[in-house]
C-alpha cells in the first residue's frame, strides 16, 4: 500500500510539471495568439474602411484640376485628411501610419485613386515569444469618370401659368452645384417655342461670367414646347465635346406635351390648291372651303409650327414663328415673314399658307411613330398630315421629340444617356409618363432595351416636390461616375 501511494503521488507530481510545461508553452501563447488576433482583426478592419473612404474621397476631389499633376497633388491632400479623420491616432496602440496614393489613367476619361494604408500593430501576449509588433496594411481604390451633362430646361407658357417658373428654376440651381468645377462639364438648352443654347458646355460654370447658375436665375417662361429642337441642340453639344470615354447625359425637364415643331427652310409645302378644312377666327371648329394660299413666294422660310390653347381636336393652329430661339430672358416667339402670306399679318391663318405637315422636322426626324397622326379625309392633300387642327401638330411634335431621342439613344459612339423630369399640375397637356420612359430608355418603358444606355424618368406631382425630383437625378448621375 505505502509503494502504491508513492507511485501515485510521482504521477501527480509529472501530471503537474506537464501541465506546468503546457501552460506556459502552449496555452499561454494560444490565448495571447487569440487576443492578438482579435486586436489585429479590430485594426485591418478600421484600417480597411479608412482607405476605402479616403479612396472615395479622392476620387470625388479628382474634379479640383484639370491636368493629373495638380489632381494627384490634390488627391493626396484629400487622402490624408480623410484617412486621419477615420483612423484615429493611436488606435489600439498602433504606430507608424503611412498612407500611400497612385493615380492611374489607363482607361480614357476613368482616373481611378489607389490608396495603401499600413501601421504597426503592437502585440501583447505574443511579447513572449519575441514578437513585440506586426505591420499591417490594407488597400482601396474608387474611380471618378469625366461628365458631361446638357441640362434642358422647359420655360413654356403653362409653367408661368401655374407660378413654377421659380420654383423650376432654383431647382435647377440646385442641381448644378452638386457638380464640381473644373471637372465636371456642364451646358443649358431652354426652349418654349424654339430653343437656345443659352450657356455652352464649360468646366467653368462656377467662376466665369456670368456662372450658370446666375444665368438660370435670369429665367423667363412663356411660349410653346420645342421639344425635338432642344433635344436635338443637347445632343450636338455632347458631340461637339467630342469625348467617347466620358459620361455624356442629357437631363431633360418638361411640364408637358411637345406642341410645337421645326422646319428647315424650303421644306414647308405653300398651299396651292383650294380644299376643305377647319377656318380661321370663329370658323377654327368648322370645315370650311379654303382658297389656294396668297404667298407670292416661291417657297417659305425655316421656322415652327405649333398648336395654341390646349391639345383639342379643333381650335387655334399658328406659325411661322421664329425656330431660331430667343435667349433666357425673352420669350419672344415672332413670326418669320413671307411675301403675301395671310399668316404674316396673324400667325393663327398659317392653315391659310401650308398645306400639310412635313414627313421630317428640320433635324430629320419623322413626324409619324409614337403617337397615331392625323391626315386630311379627302380632297386635294388627302393622306397628308393636317396643320388645322391642334391635335395633329401636338402629335407630330411628339413624335419628332420621340424620334430625335431614339437617335440619341442609338449612338454608339458617345453612349448618351437620358434623364428625364416631369412636373405635374401645371399643364392642360400634362405629362404623358409612357412618353417620357420612351425617351430615357426608363426600365418601365414598354420598349425598354437594356443593350442601350438606361436613362430614369422622374414625376414631381407638384412644384414643392420639384427639388427632390433633380436631387434624385443628380445622385444617380454622381453614382455613376464614381
């Protein structure tokens, strides 16, 4: 018995010499490898997220300079501010941060921020196997493509009508200043009738004179809608840019139906033949028999036509108006003379003087499509596109505006995408939401082609919610080039 005893008190004594041993040569290190772990997980993950943000906030202070020199220097600047911002000094002991940048260009119009970070992270419990720190680093990067944006901005008669002419306008004040000068290119098209390019596309649309903004705010609204005109001048201008890589978007706001439409000079038919149609002054709801136009003229000149008092089946039709567009301030919409013609002296006879509505508008866009057109019954221009009745001219001026976007959605070259704004509440033509998916390419659209760049139709119900709807714009396009 007493031999067993000290054979059982030597194996307790091994069993704790081993558990000694162990202790001290792997539990000890296993928990301080845990904890070190855990402290190192802590800082890669904050140091993860602080080049990521000082990545992204790189790649948004691109926009500063215009050559790469100046935007690296500034880049890095912006860095550093934001990599000491979100990893604080110190954090969990760590020591000597670096934060490296490189800015990389190889993609035309796409310079994209890399950003390393590293800092030395103490260890603990590892201190006793030697190891009193380890270096970690982690790396972000975030790109910023090159914008070029049209805004096209509806300063219609309804909009003045309704009191949303301001409110339209310092929307859109808003709008511009969520881009950055001296990166971000930025032009304006206004339209009633007709449109003009009223600030040409500038990387400069904050400091030089006058500044964009300043400009919206000299807005004036009155006059019909232009639609296909400005489109078309928006367009140009992001071909004019000439910069395949860089983002290229039309932002389109209207507050109604297109009802006027643009003819090059020449192409307007005189009407030369007697026929049945809606009159003039009180006769505009009644077919009467027309005379053979008075233009002693060979041939008429380049303006629009348009439809007056609301998209009726009968009513006021006028024309030739001016179509080469008045400046921001004005909305003038005169007429274009010809020799002896009754609309000269009263743009509403202009049914007096033009037969029928052209196959294509001034830009070569189709006056049939979208909307279902109207054609004389019978008589002398039977099958032609009427120009007495409201209806007609409101359909093929929507049609040339769908057509003249379709073109732009088609090019291969610049990729253009379409944004468009509708305001509600305004217009006794209001919005036709169909048309305007159409127009952006909008995934609600019935004839939505994903293979085509897709553009957003947004509704403002009323004008209170109009900054919102540009808000909503302007961060889908900043989403985009980043």
């Amino acid at each position: 018995m007493q031999q067993r005893s000290r054979d059982n008190s030597k194996q307790q004594g091994m069993a704790m010499l081993v558990l000694a041993a162990m202790v001290g040569s792997v539990l000890i290190p296993m928990v301080g490898l845990a904890i070190d772990g855990s402290i190192l997980f802590l800082v890669k993950t904050k140091l993860s997220a602080s080049v990521d943000a000082a990545a992204l906030a790189g790649a948004r202070s691109l926009s500063v300079g215009l050559d790469l020199t100046s935007q690296t220097a500034s880049a890095t600047q912006t860095v550093n501010s934001y990599f000491n911002a979100n990893f604080p000094n110190s954090y969990f002991g760590t020591t000597n941060p670096s934060v490296t940048v490189a800015i990389d260009e190889s993609i035309l119009k796409v310079r994209t921020v890399q950003v390393t970070g590293a800092v030395d992270s103490p260890l603990f419990f590892m201190r006793v196997l030697g190891f009193n720190s380890t270096r970690v680093s982690a790396g972000g990067q975030a790109s910023r493509r090159d914008v070029n944006v049209m805004l096209v901005l509806d300063r219609s008669g309804s909009m003045l009508t309704a009191g949303a002419c301001a409110i339209m306008a310092n929307s859109a004040i808003a709008f511009v200043d969520k881009f950055t000068e001296g990166r971000d290119r930025i032009g304006l098209v206004t339209f009633n009738g007709a449109a003009h390019l009223d600030y040409a596309p500038t990387v400069n649309f904050k400091t030089q004179t006058p500044t964009m903004e300043s400009m919206i705010g000299t807005l004036v609204c009155g006059g019909n809608t232009g639609t296909a005109q400005a489109l078309n001048i928006a367009y140009k201008q992001i071909k004019n840019i000439n910069e395949p890589g860089s983002l290229n978007l039309i932002v389109f706001f209207t507050d109604g139906l297109p009802n006027g439409i643009a003819f090059a000079a020449n192409s307007l038919p005189i009407k030369t033949k007697a026929d049945t149609r809606y009159g003039v002054g009180g006769n505009v709801s009644t077919l009467v028999a027309t005379p053979k136009s008075t233009c002693t003229n060979a041939s008429l000149p380049a303006g629009f036509i348009a439809q007056e008092g609301g998209d009726q089946p009968t009513g006021n039709t006028a024309g030739i108006m001016n179509s080469s567009g008045v400046a921001i301030t004005s909305t003038s919409q005169p007429t274009v003379t010809s020799t002896a013609c009754s609309y000269n002296g009263d743009a509403n006879k202009m049914r007096l003087d033009i037969s029928s509505i052209p196959a294509s508008d001034a830009f070569g866009n189709s006056t049939t499509g979208y909307a279902a057109v109207e054609t004389y019954p019978s008589g002398n221009y039977m099958n032609l596109l009427r120009v007495d009745t409201p209806t007609s001219i409101a359909k093929a001026s929507k049609n040339a505006a769908d057509n003249q976007a379709t073109t732009v959605r088609l090019d291969g070259t610049f990729h253009p995408v379409i944004y468009c704004i509708g305001l509600g509440g305004t217009d006794p033509e209001p919005i036709d939401a169909v048309f305007m998916e159409r127009m952006s390419n909008d995934p609600a659209s019935p004839i939505f082609d994903p293979s085509l760049p897709t553009g957003m139709y947004v509704y403002a119900p009323s004008a209170a919610q109009l900054t919102d709807a540009f808000n909503k714009v302007a961060s889908e396009i900043l989403r985009l080039a980043k």
